[in-house]
C-alpha cells in the first residue's frame, strides 16, 4: 500500500508496527480507517481517494 500511496499522491507513508491485529490508517494523528471498527482490510483505492479527499480540502 506504501508504494501505490507514493506513486499515486507523491506522498512517502510510515508503517507503525502494532500488536492484536490492529490495522489503522491515520493522517496527521487523525485515523481515517480502521481495521477493527470496519471488521476488514481497506483497498488500496479506498485509502488513496480518502487521502485525496483531505489534501484537496
């Protein structure tokens, strides 16, 4: 997903290493999906439209 967000936006991406099969996506401390509220991985597409959404408000 770090290298379809950085091809796509231009935009380097940190993966932050967890426990529990937690898997949130955040932006600036602010979580735009979660794994565990969603009950499922998010697609790449779904992350980067979320993404555009907030750089082109």
């Amino acid at each position: 997903m770090a290298a379809e967000i950085k091809k796509e936006l231009g935009v380097e991406s940190q993966l932050v290493r967890g426990g529990g099969g937690i898997f949130d996506v955040s932006v600036d401390s602010k979580r735009i999906f979660s794994k565990k509220e969603e009950g499922r991985f998010p697609s790449e597409k779904e992350i980067i439209d979320q993404l555009r959404a907030i750089t082109s408000s």
